[in-house]
C-alpha cells in the first residue's frame, strides 16, 4: 500500500509580458505543474466545515488532502487537480485552506 498513491498539481498562470519597445505581448497561459505525491478523503457527510483563513468564516469542504511534510506551502483560492497513476483527474478543486502539521500537510478544498 502507497502512502501517497496521487499526484497533486497546481494551476500555473505566466503573466502578460513587455517588449523592449514597451508593447504587451500577448503571451498569456496556463498549465497544471505537478506539485507533490498526496491522497484524498471527500467530505462524505457534507456536515463538516472549517475556518477559511482569509474570511474567517465557517465554510464546508469537500475533500482533504494530505501531502508529506516537506511540500511546499498553497496558498488559498489556488486551482489544483489531484490525479491518480493514469494521470486521469480525481479532484479539481480551489483551495480553501493550507495546513502544515507534525507529520503531514493538509489542504481542505
């Protein structure tokens, strides 16, 4: 039995970008990097909820994610997908909250 059995991936944005004349050039895209290993647990009752750091209000969840502890941190309203082995896509999701803890990281999306 693998720990992580999935890999978690992050929405990347490039942003608009100037010439050397000071033109935009429109080169604007986005592509899912992978992030770390993970695995998921939906929200199965629908009843749980947590606090949402940036509103600080009570606000329900679908899913947790645990990452290993030495992930980078995600921050809050980031688009992530969590896929399995045949890079089909279990969860696509915004972040709601990041957690670094003893032995593991979670995200509640």
């Amino acid at each position: 039995m693998e720990f992580y059995p999935y890999r978690l991936y992050i929405l990347k944005t490039e942003k608009v970008v100037f010439d050397d004349m000071g033109f935009v050039s429109e080169s604007k895209s986005e592509s899912f990097e992978f992030h770390s290993k993970c695995r998921d647990y939906p929200n199965k009752t629908g009843a749980d909820t947590i606090i949402d750091v940036e509103t600080k209000k009570m606000v329900r969840y679908s899913a947790m994610i645990m990452l290993p502890l030495d992930c980078e941190a995600i921050s809050p309203n980031t688009q992530i997908e969590v896929r399995d082995k045949e890079n089909r896509v279990r969860l696509s999701a915004n972040v709601i909250r990041f957690e670094r803890n003893q032995l593991h990281c979670r995200i509640w999306v």
